[in-house]
C-alpha cells in the first residue's frame, strides 16, 4: 500500500531530525575534546619552567595573548598559535592515521547527508 504525502513528510522529518540530534552529539563531543586539548596545553605551559614573558617570545605571540590563553579568557585559540605554544614548552603535536578498527569515532563521520525537501 503506498504512504501518502504527508506520512512519507513525516518519516523525512523524523530521519532528519534524528540526523541532526547526532551530529549536535558530535559537536558536544568535539567541544569537549577541544576544551581537553586546551587544559593540557594550559598545563603542558604552566610546567614547562618558563615565564610568561619567555613563552610569549619563544612562540612569538604577544604577551597579553599568552597570559588571556593560560587564564582560560582566550576561548579559541587558533591551530598556528596552538602549535608555537607548544614548541615554546617543548613539546609537538604529531598527526597519525587512525586504523578503522580503533577509530571510534568512524560511525559517527559517516552520517548520510539530510534529506532534501520536497
């Protein structure tokens, strides 16, 4: 028996609207490993045995930058400044292909696109 119009609008908003809760899950869970990244970047600066003022030099950014990041007022930090924080502390951040068998977040990339509306 075919669905009628408004059955088949139904079940779309209902595939989108289960589309959406799960890529907001996925922006909840890259917040939260954002704001991991940076606690131990913050902490990864605050050991490393150099002032404020040498950080701010070593990485090239400017003072006042450096201390609103390490008193958590910077909120986003860019990738290029990330990583001259980094190198100042003597540290480096290394980029590796995750095996699909331990990717745990592959399903969760892999969301369909949403329907399109009539």
């Amino acid at each position: 028996m075919r669905k009628s119009r408004e059955e088949r609008l139904a079940e779309k908003k209902a595939k989108l609207k289960a589309v959406q809760a799960k890529r907001n899950e996925n922006r909840k869970t890259m917040h939260a490993s954002a704001k991991y990244f940076e606690s131990q970047l913050r902490s990864a600066l605050k050991n490393c045995g150099l002032t404020n003022m040498q950080i701010a030099n070593f990485s090239g950014l400017d003072h006042s930058t450096v201390i609103s990041f390490l008193k958590g007022r910077n909120r986003a930090i860019q990738m290029k400044s990330a990583f001259a924080l980094m190198t100042a502390a003597g540290y480096k951040l290394t980029i590796e292909k995750i095996s699909p068998k331990n990717d745990v977040y592959r399903s969760e990339r892999r969301l369909p696109p949403p329907p399109i509306e009539d």
